[in-house]
C-alpha cells in the first residue's frame, strides 16, 4: 500500500494493514508507538485503532486501523476550495493530543534530543551550545507527537485520524508546537521537486501554519517564550535526519536561535 524511509504498510484485508518496520533493531519504537496509539485512543484523540504487534522475518510491526481517506497536504493541494477549513483542523487537533498525558513508560524528549545532537552531522560549536540550551529545558508530562504537519493527518468516516507516531515522547507541548513550525514552514516535501519550485510555496506555508496556530491557541494557551527557546534546539537536532535539502536552513536557525550560547563557548575556548 506504500512505503517510507522507516516502514512498509500492508493491506491484511478491508479492515486492518500491517506496518512493517524496515529493520529488526526498531522493535523499541513500534512498542513506544503502540503505547502511544493506546494510550491517545483510551483519551478520545484522533488515531488509528491499535490491534496487535508482531513479527515478519525478523522485523517488527503493528497491525492497525485500515484509513483509506486522503491526508490533509494532499487535501490541499488537490482541492484547494477546502484549504480554509484545514489549519483549523489541524490547531484543534494537535490542542487536543497535548491534553493528554503521556505515560512514564515513554522515553523522555530531552534524552532523545540529547541523542541525536550528538551525531556528526550536528556542527560540533552548534551541538554543545544546542546540549547546555536543551539541560535548562522543561521537561514536561504530555504526549509530543514530534512529526505533526498536515501530511500525518488523515480524512476517515466521522472526522479525522493523527498518524506517524515513531517520534513519540514525554515533553513539553511547546516542544511539540516548535517542531511543527520548522515541519510546516520549511520542511522539504518529496514528490514535489526542486527547491527552485519549493521555494514559492513559502508564503502559503506561513499563512498556514499561523492559521494553525490561531486555531490551537483558541483551544489550549501557547507559552510564546518557551517556543522560542525551544525551536534552535529542535533545528540542531533535526540536522541528525541528514535531509540536504533542509541543512542550511536548519543550521541558519539553530544558530540565530544559540547565536548567544555559541559565543560563550568561543569565549571560553579562547
């Protein structure tokens, strides 16, 4: 039924699909999805029914709800008459899953973070401004979905359906909220071409993303400084998903955002 860099669906029959992980050392993160999608499900959020786990030569997968409505990216771009409705959809919805409270089974998002600013791809000056900036972080109790933009958001009979929860941790909502600004703004989106042709969608981007905003801020309170001192932390992190298209500005970002802690650093290294 499709595939993506970390996992494989299968249809089972008119009802359910198998979502294969690519690789047998994911089992931790299928169990932390499952967790997640129960939990979310047990609260009334939007998600795919969970059923069961199991193995496929070795690989990890979960057996879930069969959605065949389009996502909401695809939405827009092909019937463009229903874009008002859609960052409304999505502010409401996102308000809704931070609501609820993750369980203390989930990993906490600073760990994670801390994880993957050590990578190599992180520029070495921007990983130890980005690690001490993480340390005075919250740490929070609610659920991060930690890819939510309108492409892990599916039409189903009644409503809607969040998908896509490989990222999910305990965290600070602000942190959830600040990934999706970079996701909604500036992410690359596949399929779509080259930059040159990207770069005009700009403009739609960012009304979007603050008609999402508008529409979550009705719903739940945003802490507007926490957003911001969580979003160069979360750039300089995302570098660790190694997407060329994306590197330049997500080292623009992380770098404005720790401009301050970088020299700092330079300062004492000097």
């Amino acid at each position: 039924m499709g595939s993506g860099r970390e996992a494989e669906v299968f249809a089972i029959d008119e009802d359910r699909v198998l979502r294969l992980a690519r690789r047998p050392d994911m089992r931790e993160a299928v169990e932390r999805e499952q967790l997640a999608l129960s939990t979310a499900s047990r609260s009334g959020a939007p998600v795919p029914a969970v059923y069961e786990t199991l193995e496929v030569d070795g690989r990890p997968g979960l057996v879930l709800e069969r959605l065949e409505g389009a996502d909401l990216l695809t939405t827009m771009l092909t019937r463009p008459w229903k874009l008002p409705a859609m960052p409304r959809v999505l502010g409401r919805l996102h308000a809704s899953l931070h609501e609820i409270r993750a369980p203390a089974e989930l990993p906490e998002l600073r760990g994670e973070l801390r994880r993957r600013l050590e990578s190599e791809l992180v520029p070495e000056a921007l990983r130890a401004a980005a690690i001490r900036a993480l340390a005075a972080l919250p740490e929070g109790d609610r659920l991060y979905h930690g890819d939510f933009h309108p492409g892990n958001v599916l039409r189903r009979a009644g409503g809607y359906a969040v998908i896509d929860w490989k990222n999910v941790a305990r965290a600070d909502p602000a942190a959830d909220l600040a990934r999706t600004r970079l996701l909604m703004i500036g992410a690359w989106i596949p399929g779509l071409g080259s930059r040159l042709l990207q770069l005009p969608l700009a403009p739609f981007r960012w009304l979007l993303y603050a008609a999402y905003m508008r529409a979550y801020r009705r719903a739940r309170a945003v802490d507007r400084k926490s957003l911001t001192v969580w979003r160069p932390v979360l750039a300089a992190a995302r570098l660790a998903e190694d997407i060329p298209q994306e590197r330049r500005r997500l080292i623009r970002i992380a770098r404005r955002g720790l401009n301050h802690r970088i020299a700092a650093l330079d300062e004492g290294m000097s």
